[in-house]
C-alpha cells in the first residue's frame, strides 16, 4: 500500500472540487503574464513567466433569413439571431475589454451590404479574421443561424482513404444567400412557397476548421460559440466526448482515463508496460476505445499526451444529429453563456457546462413539449482538464 501512496495523493489532488490554478495576470498595457501552468492546455505551459502581447479580435455572425419571413412551410425566419450579435457585441466591449474598431458584426441589419451574412462575405471575414495570427492573441467568433447535414462526398474523402467523419455526414452553415424561396402547388391545388436550401452556397465544416484553426499562431486562443442545429462537431476538432461532464455515463469514462492517466505518471519510464498490463485485463472493445491512437474522440483520450500549438475550445448548442430551438423569450444558448458568465466570473468549464444543460433543461420543462431535447457540447482541440477556470481572456 505504501509503494502506491504518491500515486494517491495525485489522484485525489487531480479529484480535489478545492484545486483552482491561479489564472493569468492581465497588465495595465494588455500583456498576459501567465503565473502557473494552469490547465487549459498543454501550450500555455511553455510561456510560464513570459510576457505575451496579445490582440482581441471578434466576429460575430447572425443570419436571421429575412427572405424567408411569411413561408408557412417551417420556422425559418430567426429574428432573434440579430439580436443574439447586438448583445453580445455591447457585452464584449462593455464587459470584456474588446475595442469597437477589433469586431466585425454581418447581419441582415448592418447598412452596408458587405457587411450581411452571404457566403462571399462571411468567407471574406474569416479570411482576415485569422490573417496574421500571433501568439497569445484571442479570437471569439460566434454564429447563429440555420445549419445542416449532408453525407460525406468521395471528393473530400482523405487522401489515405480514412474514415474522414465517425457518421459520415459533412455540416455545414446556411448563409442567408444560400436559401431560395420556390412556389409549388400542394395536393389541393394551392399555391404555397417552400424553402430550398442552394448546397454550392453552404460552408462546410471543412472550410470553417480551414480559416479559423489550422491558421492560428501557437499560444493564441480561439473559442467559438454555434448557436443552431447540427453544431456538435461543426468546427472538426479532435476532441468533444472526453469533454462531457454532465450524464452518469461520462463521468464514468472521465474516472476510468483519471486512473490510467495517474497511474502512467507514477511508472512513467514504464508507462507502456503499466499500460499493457491493465489492457489485458479488460475486454478487447474497452482495448479498442482506450488506443490512443483511435481517429476519433472515445470519450478516454489521455490528456497527458496532447501536444503544442493553439487553445481550441468550440461550445455548440447540441450534438450533430440534433436540433436547437428559439423560445418565444428569444433565451438562446448564446445569452445563457453570457448570463452565466457574468454571474459566475471564475467558473470551471465542468461548471460552465453543467450551469447550461441545467438552464435548458429548465426551459425544455417549461415549454412542456414544445422544445426538442438538445445535449450543448465543448469541443477543443486537445482534452480539456474540466476542472480547470474557465478563463474569457
């Protein structure tokens, strides 16, 4: 028992609700001292007492589809997107430091035609969104709107032939130029008009990890928001399972990697036999999710393994095969998070989490059977310590 008190004392301390890591300083001239290697990421570890001058940058994309305003055949106007990107543009600037001149609104509301939520100019704006990147700067971007599905096409198949999605669908997110509106006769002889859905002015999730995270510098920081349907893996990180707090089933696997990870740490120049010896203990499908090298998040990704470059962390409204709903409120996945945010200014990713399925679950009750259940999702790029502030920098 003795031999295995270190490992111990490091699997309580790593399960301790007490643990918070000190967060960075912010300077009076907007440099980031980063004090401790705080758990966001592994990167950030590297910076430990160095000064990192850093820019804030946001966009903030809301399509609320006002040619669709009148067809009768589904809810497809969203007014409340526009507010949703007035809101948490006067939220950013009052309440988080960004600068007027450092956020780019498209909405149906600007004046400016370039500044509405078509594909060209959506494409246009994550272009110079991410054009420069620096370390230790931070990006926010937020979309709300309408998405999609559709089935993987061979021509975006990779190159080695892999599984490129776990359930071969491809989302995508609906500019307000991608809809068209088309009249049809129905069975009785009345004229009604129908939306269609252009799929050549869609933007794929492909095309939305291509501009907002593969061209990101090393120690910058990104988070995005996808306030609609089909949102869980939108952005194509790698991580999203082994970040789920909330059902009796993940806390489980969360267990069961803290185990391993501790015990790795404790044998380190054998971590591979340690490693060897417990799988073949358990069955050869447990084997299986708990390879490290799997091409998709099993929920047990170790988190002592995860490599340099960007913090990548996307929360969306719902997994992939679900639906978001509007309440006549207009309370939205976007204005929970800043509630909650303002109300609890040093909460944890696992609390942050658990405080938005408890708040829509809420409303789910209160619409009594109007609203769809929808499960919100974190996803990042590499497996996030839950435990650890949630810091907006």
């Amino acid at each position: 028992m003795s031999s295995y008190s270190p490992w111990l004392d490091r699997f309580i301390h790593r399960h301790s609700p007490k643990v918070r890591r000190p967060p960075p300083e912010v300077l009076a001239d907007g440099s980031l001292r980063i004090l401790s290697p705080f758990q966001h990421g592994p990167s950030l570890s590297n910076y430990i007492g160095k000064f990192i001058t850093r820019r804030k940058k946001a966009l903030l994309v809301g399509v609320g589809y006002r040619a669709t305003y009148g067809v009768q055949d589904v809810r497809w106007a969203l007014p409340g997107a526009h507010t949703d990107v007035r809101v948490v543009k006067d939220w950013l600037t009052q309440k988080r430091g960004y600068r007027e001149q450092d956020i780019v609104v498209l909405s149906e509301d600007m004046s400016d035609p370039l500044l509405h939520p078509t594909k060209d100019n959506i494409i246009r704006e994550l272009e110079a969104f991410t054009a420069g990147s620096r370390p230790g700067d931070h990006y926010f971007f937020l979309y709300t709107g309408h998405s999609g599905q559709r089935e993987v096409r061979s021509d975006s198949i990779k190159d080695d032939g892999a599984k490129k999605e776990e359930d071969n669908m491809d989302e995508y997110i609906i500019p307000c130029d991608a809809v068209a509106i088309e009249s049809i006769v129905d069975d009785d002889g009345k004229k009604k008009k129908m939306v269609k859905i252009r799929e050549d002015m869609t933007i794929l999730d492909d095309d939305l990890n291509r501009l907002l995270v593969e061209r990101l510098a090393d120690t910058s920081q990104l988070v995005a928001v996808f306030d609609n349907c089909h949102s869980g893996t939108l952005l194509d990180l790698e991580h999203h399972r082994c970040n789920r707090v909330t059902s009796g089933y993940s806390r489980g696997r969360r267990f069961l990697r803290s185990t391993f990870e501790a015990l790795t740490e404790q044998h380190e120049d054998e971590a591979d036999t340690v490693f060897n010896q417990l799988l073949t203990k358990i069955s050869t499908r447990m084997v299986k999710k708990l390879n490290p090298m799997s091409r998709f998040c099993t929920g047990l990704c170790p988190r002592i393994r995860a490599g340099d470059g960007a913090l990548v962390i996307c929360i969306s409204a719902c997994k992939d095969a679900e639906n978001t709903y509007e309440t006549p409120d207009g309370s939205s996945l976007t204005r929970i998070m800043i509630d909650i945010l303002d109300s609890h200014e040093r909460t944890s990713y696992k609390q942050f989490m658990r405080r938005v399925v408890a708040e829509l679950n809420r409303l789910e009750r209160q619409a009594k059977g109007k609203m769809g259940k929808q499960n919100p999702q974190i996803s990042s790029k590499f497996p996030l310590l839950m435990a650890a502030t949630f810091i907006w920098i």
